[in-house]
C-alpha cells in the first residue's frame, strides 16, 4: 500500500471466474512485489471483473463501491487500486495486510 494525496494505492491481484468473491490475503510475486489476493465470481469481459473487486474491496473496507477505482492493469491479473479512505480503512486495511505491504 502506498498513499498518494489522501488516497491510498493498493495492489491487487485478481483471479476471475472462481467460485466466490473473496479477498485470501497478501501474496508475494517472483519479483519480490506482494499484493492483496482476491477471487471474483465475474468474468473478464467489459469490465465486469474490474467492478466486481471494486466492489469487494469496497464492502470489505466499509467505503462507499465509488470510492475504490481500478486504475492501473485494466487487462492484466495485477491490477493498482485507488482508494479514498473512509474513518475505518486504514485499520481494516492493517488487518488486511497484517505486516506485508501491497
């Protein structure tokens, strides 16, 4: 996670097509890079998938669906989200990432 104004800058990377919408924790690429690991039943076509974990993160985080916005890996798995924080999202966000940073 990164903060970039007041917002906050979270990588994600997301699997389409499963069976339930759910965040399974931080995960570490081959590069090094960790992002948060999320699954969504939608499928990878018009934008669908990018809604569904819009959506997700935004339940999970007690936040408004308008307030978390892909904005970078619109095609790809590893996608950047753009987060306005709410009162609660940081602390969500800590337990999210417990001592990894996405």
């Amino acid at each position: 996670m990164r903060e970039d104004g007041t917002a906050l800058l979270l990588r994600v990377r997301l699997t389409p097509n499963a069976s339930i919408d759910r965040i399974e924790g931080i995960e570490t690429a081959a590069d090094g890079s960790a992002h948060l690991k999320c699954r969504v039943r939608a499928i990878p076509e018009k934008g669908a998938a990018n809604a569904a974990v819009e959506k997700l993160v935004a339940k999970t985080l007690r936040i408004p669906k308008s307030a978390v916005t892909v904005i970078g890996g619109m095609t790809a798995r590893v996608k950047t989200l753009r987060i306005e924080p709410g009162p609660e999202t940081r602390t969500l966000l800590a337990s999210l990432l417990g001592k990894g940073e996405a």
